[in-house]
C-alpha cells in the first residue's frame, strides 16, 4: 500500500494542518478519558520538532452545522498542553478570520487548535467551498484520524484534494497493524465475530470468510446462526430474517477452505438480569422457555485450542451479553486466553469495536493485545474491505 508518510514530507517551517480524533468522552466540559488525546501525540511532536506550524482540526460530537456551547473543543486545550508539555493555542473557528489571525501569530514549533469543523455545515456535506476554505490556511495536511476515515469529511477527504496529503502516525500505525492482521498476516488466522446482530456485520463476515483460515462466531449471531442450521434456539435474541444470510456465509466460508466455528454449549437464563438462575446446555437442547446470554465453557475450550493453532488473531464483537454478569465469562476467558498468548509472542492479536474495546478492557487484557484499534466504524468497514475515503486521500 502506498501510504504517503509524514516522514517523507519537508514541513520546516510550514503550516501544516493535522486531522485529529479528538471526540472524547467529556462531562461537565471536562475530559474523562484522554486516550485519543495521547495518540495524536506522537504526529504533534514530531511536526513540533521539526519545525512546523501545527494546526489541529478536529470535530467533536453532533453540533450539526451549529455553533453549540458544549460542541465546543476548548475543554481538550488544557489537557493536550499538559500532555505535550507545551502551550496549545485556541482559536474559536476552524475557518476565516479567527482560523486565520491564529496561525499568523504561530512560531514555528507552535500548536494551536481550531474550534469545532462540525460547527459548519459544510464540514459533513463535503462541501467544496467549506474545504476551500480550510485549505487556505495550510500548506501541507495529514490526517492523523484513522476513526473518522470512513467518512468522506471536509477536513478527512475534501481538503485532501486541495494540499499535498500525508497519512499521521497514529494513521500509519493503524493501518499498518490491520493490514498486517487481514492482508499480509502470519497464518493460519482466526476471526472472532460476536455481538449481537448478524444484520450488522454481513459484510464483515462475508469478506472474513475469504480471508481467514478459520472464524468463530459468537454472541446473539451465533443464535442465528444455529437457528439457520435447524436448532432450536428458544428465547434467545436472533434474527429469523438472517437465516438464509447466515446459510450464504456458511457456504461461501465452505468455499472458500474457511473453517466456520460456532458454538457448542451456551449459558442460558430465562430472565435478562445481572446473576439470574442459568444452565449451561449443548446448543442441541437450548430450554424453550430460556434464552442463550452467552458461550459455554466447552466452547470456550475449543476456541482456545482453535487460537493455539493460530498466528494471527482478529476480534470484533463480544461472545455474550458481556455487561450483565455472569454472561461475560466466556468473553472474559477467551480475551485472558488470547491475551497470554500475545503476551507469550506466540500469537498476533488485533481487536476493534466500541463493545469489543469495553470488553477486553473488562477482562484487563487490552494491554496484551498486540494492537487495539480507537476506531469503532472505521475499523469495522477496513475489515469489510472497504475503502476508506480518508485513508484513500492519502494514499498513492
Ligand atoms: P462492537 O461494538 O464491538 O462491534 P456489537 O455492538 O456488535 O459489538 O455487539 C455488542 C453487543 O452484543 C453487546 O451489547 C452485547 O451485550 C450483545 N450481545 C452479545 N451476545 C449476546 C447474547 N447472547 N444475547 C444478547 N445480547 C448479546
Ligand atoms: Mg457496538
């Protein structure tokens, strides 16, 4: 792939705008987790250091075109500062006047963000004249996003037509890490998919199937699943419309020499609720009145031996309703197995997904995991195989 890299730029002193992720969690106009503050840190020094006018653009939340008081990024400054160790200048728009003003005042080596780009309505329509402006105030752009390249933006691809465009760190480290993982892995490689909707992920896993060596399925979708081959699945969530869906996938994994794994013993309950009564019972005798919450310890078993087997890992989607207790166990057990194994050098494993993330945090194996993508959508439509408008802005 031919990633136009920032390294390969000359940026002394020029104005280099940088798309950042900075949509983080905040309360109260304070920032409650600074995780995609840190990972644009490392584009940010390395534009500092050599001596480039650093401007961050960034959207934050759903201000629809508005200018809204709690859409605002002022509250990311004084964090970003601390972290950087160095001032980050504000200015309150990301276009015109007050955009421009700003950067005439920037040293070289200078940070300075610019206020909300979803304040303009022009920043999700894609509008021209709304990129036209943006690329006034730069010479150079990278988009250091990888989160937000799934959306075809003014500040992720319209303005990337306008300026010599560079992919980030953070970029870069992204797509390397998931390129590695699908197009170029150490095999065999194993897909995990759960969650709670096949309808969701079709495209992720029909373009899994014909790219990795085996894919276990788990979650509500392996119900549909198991209803799609004749089981009985009771109460459980799934999705009787997706069963002809699920028959396709099974056939094209069949195909294509994708080994399809699906559970073979499930916890279940007859309420939904933390710590109700369960039985664990083989996925041929799912109760009636009783819904499947979560994998068994069987199949537990079975997918450590299938990850033993394996090099390469990819995860997205919990395999039980991991937020109510028990029915995190088999995630839980399954993320510590893959976990070790990471840690052990003996397996490559890469995850994604806003749940998915949750879970494995959950489970504290986030840090064994060889690489945990930020990106929930992005993430998810690399993994179909899409292409990504903002990382196709960057690209060769
Ligand atoms: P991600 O955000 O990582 O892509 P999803 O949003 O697809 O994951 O799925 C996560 C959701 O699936 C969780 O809320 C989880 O509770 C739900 N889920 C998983 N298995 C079950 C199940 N057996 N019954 C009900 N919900 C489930
Ligand atoms: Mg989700």
């Amino acid at each position: 792939m031919g990633l136009r890299r920032i390294e390969d730029a000359d940026v002394n002193g020029k104005r280099v705008l940088v798309r950042v992720d900075f949509n983080v969690p905040m309360k109260d106009g304070v920032v409650t987790d600074a995780t995609r503050l840190m990972s644009a840190l490392p584009t940010i020094s390395h534009l500092k250091s050599a001596g480039a006018k650093v401007i961050l653009l960034a959207h934050f939340g759903r201000p629809k075109g508005q200018r809204v008081a709690e859409a605002s990024l002022m509250p990311v400054v004084a964090p970003l500062a601390d972290m950087l160790a160095a001032p980050v200048e504000f200015a309150d728009d990301c276009v015109g006047p007050a955009a421009k003003a700003a950067i005439d005042a920037l040293e070289a080596g200078g940070v300075l963000l610019l206020e909300n780009t979803r304040f303009h309505a022009g920043e999700e329509t894609n509008d021209p004249d709304f990129a036209a402006e943006l690329a006034k105030l730069g010479d150079l752009f990278v988009n250091d996003a990888f989160s937000a390249a799934h959306r075809a933006h003014g500040s992720t691809a319209g303005i990337a037509d306008l300026l010599p465009a560079y992919a980030g760190l953070a970029m870069q480290r992204e797509l390397d890490h998931l390129s590695q993982a699908l197009r170029d892995p150490k095999r065999p490689v194993i897909a995990i998919v759960g969650g709670a909707k096949v309808s969701t992920k079709i495209a992720l896993l029909e373009n899994l199937v014909t790219k990795v060596d085996k894919l276990f399925v788990g979650g509500a979708m392996a119900n549909t699943f198991l209803a799609a081959q004749g089981h009985d699945v009771g109460k459980s969530l799934y999705e009787d419309d997706f069963a002809d869906t699920a028959r396709t996938i099974m056939e094209a994994a069949r195909n294509h020499g994708c080994e399809m794994i699906l559970p073979e013993d499930l916890v279940c309950a007859r309420e939904f609720k933390p710590n109700p009564e369960t039985s664990t019972v083989p996925v041929d005798a799912i109760p009636a009145d009783m819904m499947a919450l979560d994998c068994g310890p069987a199949t537990v078993d079975g997918l450590a031996d299938s990850i033993d087997a394996c090099r390469t890992l990819i995860w997205n989607g919990p395999l039980g309703a991991f937020e109510t207790p028990p029915f995190d166990t088999s995630t839980v057990e399954a993320a510590k197995y893959a976990g070790a194994r990471a840690r052990e050098n003996n397996l490559i494993a890469v995850a994604g997904g806003g749940d998915t993330v949750a879970a494995l945090n959950q489970a504290g194996a986030s840090s064994d995991f060889t690489f945990i993508s930020t990106a929930g959508g992005a993430f998810l439509e690399w993994m179909e195989g899409k292409t990504l408008p903002g990382v196709e802005a960057v690209t060769d």
